[in-house]
C-alpha cells in the first residue's frame, strides 16, 4: 500500500522524516512485494554468553586486504583488549576462509550473509547517472538471498530476493527509473519552487510590485520577505530525528548484513553576493537591526545540524547498519538565469548582485559523521553512478569478527569497539560500538 504518511508536496527532505513507515508499493503487478526472505540459521550461543559480531573492511591502499588471518587483529572494547572467538573472510554473500579458537565453535552457527540493502534518494532533481546506478546494482550486485529497499521523497519500495527470477533485471530497472524520477519531480516541486521564490525576491525593485507574490515597497519589505521564505524552506528539509532512530531499529531487526546508500544532492541558495550585501550594509548603517539582517541572512547564513547527530551515530552503529553517504555535486542547467558557487567565499569575485551559494554544510557534516561511525564511507562526486559503485566495492569484502565482551553486563551502555590491524600501514572501518541491553 502507498506511505500516506508522506505529502506530495513535501519538499526531498520527506524522505529522513517518514522512512520509518514501511508501506510496500508495487511496480507493476507485484515486482516488489512485502516479505523477508528465508534467512540462514541464526547464530547460537551457550545461556548467558554474549558474542559481538564487528564487520570490519580493511585496505591497503585502494586494495582490498583479504590475506589477514585472526593472529593479525586486535579487538578493544572502552580501551580493553578483547579475546578475539572468531574471524571469517567474506566476499559478497561467500564464506572465503574461517578461523576461531579451539571450543568456539560448539557456541557459534554460520554467519547471516543474506544482504540488505536500502537505497535512499534526497534529491531534488533526477540525474542520468541514477539510471546507470540502477543499472548496476541490478547487473553487478544484487544477489538471491538479497532484498532491497529503495526509498524516494513521497515512496518506498521493496523487493524480495526472489524478484529476479520472475522478472528481467533490465525490465525492473527501468520500471524502478521511472517510479524515481516520477517521485522526485512530483515530490520536489514544493523545495524547488521555494528556491525560485528566494531568487524572485531577490531580483525584485525595492521601489516597485514585486512580481505577483506580494509587495516589496522598500528593502526592509524585501529582506523580511527572504528571510520569512528562507524558514519555509528549511522547515521544508527538516530532519526528524526520532524516525532516524526508528528506522536504525527497525532495520537492527532484519537478519543479516544491512546497507544503506544515501545519495544527497548539493542544495544551493539564491543569495545577494557578497559585495552586494556589503554595499546594502554601508548604505543601512544607520540602522543596527537592518545591519544585523544583512549578516544573519547573508554573510553569516550557515546551517547547524537539526538533530542529535551523536545518539544517531550511536543507533546506527549498534544496529550493525553500514550508511554509506554520496554527496552529488553536480545539477542539472541552472532553472535560474544566476551562477552557482560552491561558499559565499567562492563568490566575492563576481560583480552579480544575486548568486547561488551552497549550503549542505549541515547534512554533509552529520550523515558524513554517521557513515564514519558505521563502518562506510562519505563519497563527494560529480557522478551519482561512480560515487555508487565505490561505495558498492567497498562494502562486498570484509572481515567477520566475533568476540566475548569481558565482564559484560547488560547496563544499557555504550560499548566503544576498536580494531587494530598488526604491522601498519592498513586504513581500517568498522562500526563504533553497541548497547549492553
């Protein structure tokens, strides 16, 4: 059934504030219906014995390291060494090689290989590079045993392991493409038509109608009017961090190893340029408030994070969840006849009074720190497609750890996990820790 919980109208942000409601939509007849696949035998353990599983990636380089045996790490939990039960290498879904001490084994099953993965779009315009994306993750990477989560700005979508043998992968990808870009465009058109409105208000005579959306008598009128338009559009992108939390428990529920690809397209703003906020400061200096205006809307306009970054970390982390976050740099030509910069630095050069300055500082800076503390990586590219398939590559290998927690006691605390790879020289990921409960 659709996600009613969602409004058309919403601007891309809908998407990190109603991801909690897992409502299935169908493609076609029923390309994505509801339903967890058959899973392997859960792991075992002995009454009163609690065995923490790390998934941790290992490089050298560009170069995945799959030589490492269980002699080469080193597990610490809030500083203390740990003994360490057991290692598996890992490629995709593929036990490669295993290790564990003499008597784990009666207290361990196999691993839960089956793959989760969660494709989350907060994107204001479709991109070609999306359909290659697509492309690939239905050629290269999803596997049987496989299921798939794909979230847009007003849907989500979800697809069993078995999906693939009733229906061509090129047929579901197009299929999906479709449903995307309609999502994004119907979805968007609230947050893109705010951005027009900025820059409308920007371009308007002080001294005369203002193009059909109110008057503009004077600049004070003006500048309330942009500021008034600048809160609508970042209570539009809000981000709701209970869902957030929800959603890490919800997906800590699913067996098996869980991905989450969040592709955040850059968002710029339509500003008075640097030299023109100056000249409007010198010409106002009479007037404190106006002044101050000036600053708060222009020169000082930097976002601040909206939400507990630290107790979101610390969720997706103990929810063994690996975020990988893709931060889009390119748009498509500009709706708006107006330059786009990369900061209000950027900008000083121009002579233009209106500009297009970025401002993802806040979401770039927290959901990168999420991925970081998850084991993933933050990826800023021009190119959604190559951006995807980097962050694919660097998830398939990894390393199983498994190890007791000494003295454990379920104190709902957070535990810091550290691993330590031997001889150096080695870039390691790996989630931050977990909750005694």
């Amino acid at each position: 059934m659709r996600n009613t919980a969602v409004n058309l109208n919403r601007a891309r942000f809908a998407i990190l504030t109603c991801v909690i409601t897992f409502g299935a939509v169908a493609l076609s007849v029923s390309v994505f219906p509801a339903g967890t696949p058959p899973q392997d035998k859960p792991l075992q353990y002995d009454v009163n014995v609690i065995n923490i599983e790390v998934s941790v990636r290992v490089f050298k380089g560009d170069t995945f390291a799959d030589h490492l045996t269980i002699n080469d790490f080193e597990v610490f939990e809030n500083g203390k060494p740990q003994q360490i039960e057991a290692v598996y290498l890992i490629k995709k879904t593929d036990i490669k090689r295993e290790e564990g001490l003499e008597g784990s084994a009666p207290r361990m099953g196999r691993p839960q290989l089956a793959r989760q993965f969660v494709l989350l779009f907060d994107m204001s315009d479709y991109l070609a590079e999306v359909d290659k994306a697509l492309e690939y993750f239905f050629e290269k990477v999803i596997l049987p045993g496989d299921s798939l989560m794909v979230i847009t700005p007003t849907s989500q979508y979800r697809m069993r392991w078995d999906v693939l043998n009733k229906k061509p992968s090129a047929e579901i990808k197009e299929e999906l493409a479709g449903r995307l870009r309609r999502d994004i465009i119907m979805g968007c058109s609230e947050y893109r038509a705010t951005i027009d409105t900025l820059y409308r208000i920007l371009n308007a005579d002080p001294n005369g109608e203002f193009g059909g959306i109110g008057g503009v008598n004077n600049p004070a009128e003006q500048l309330q009017l942009y500021s008034t338009t600048l809160s609508r559009l970042e209570a539009l992108r809000k981000v709701d961090e209970k869902s957030l939390l929800q959603f890490a428990g919800v997906l800590r529920s699913l067996p098996g190893q869980k991905y989450v690809y969040l592709f955040h397209q850059m968002e710029s703003i339509p500003q008075f340029s640097p030299q023109a906020v100056a000249m409007k400061m010198f010409e106002d200096q009479g007037d404190p408030l106006k002044v101050f205006a000036y600053m708060e809307n222009f020169d000082f306009n930097t976002r601040s994070f909206r939400f507990n970054v630290e107790a979101v970390k610390k969720a997706y982390a103990d929810s063994s969840i690996t975020v990988h976050f893709l931060f889009i740099t390119k748009k498509p030509p500009e709706r708006l006849p107006v330059t786009a910069y990369k900061s209000s630095k950027d900008a000083m050069d121009t002579k233009k009074d209106v500009v297009m300055v970025e401002h993802s500082e806040d979401i770039f800076s927290a959901f990168g720190e999420v991925a970081r503390a998850t084991g993933g990586i933050s990826e800023t590219s021009v190119n959604a497609a190559a951006a995807f398939e980097k962050a694919v590559n660097a998830s398939e290998n990894y390393y199983l750890i498994y190890y007791r927690p000494k003295d454990y006691k379920a104190n709902g605390k957070f535990h810091e996990i550290h691993v330590k790879v031997k001889g150096g020289g080695y870039q390691v990921s790996h989630r931050a820790g977990y909750f005694a409960n």
